[in-house]
C-alpha cells in the first residue's frame, strides 16, 4: 500500500503534546495591533490547545505525528 502524505500546510502550523493534544498559535496577531485591545494581545500570546473537533481534523491532516 503506499503510504498518506502529510499535509505541508499543517505540520508548519500545529504541533502535539506528549499525551496527543494539538497545540497552535492562536489567531489575529498579525497586523492591526493598534486596532485591538491591551487584553486581546496579551491573550493571544503563546500557544493553545485546540479543542476536540478541530483536533480531530489536524489529526486526519497528519497521520504520523501522534
């Protein structure tokens, strides 16, 4: 059988825990940091955890990183 390919896009963006957990940076830092408030940008700082249902989609992107 041949083997499934990982997609490119998403082992550039998202990556596991040790107990299998998908972590990504969040959203909205980019451009327009004027626009957005203090909070805002101290909230997304670093990374998170995704939650099941969109786990469950990078986890079919990415068949060997588990």
């Amino acid at each position: 059988m041949p083997k499934m390919k990982t997609k490119s896009a998403a082992k550039k963006r998202f990556s596991f825990t040790a107990t299998g957990k998908v972590k990504a940076g969040p959203a909205g830092k980019r451009h327009g940091m004027i626009k957005r408030s203090t909070k805002f940008i101290r909230d997304v700082t670093g990374t998170m955890v995704l939650c099941d249902s969109d786990a469950k989609i990078v986890k079919k992107y990415m068949p060997y990183d588990r």
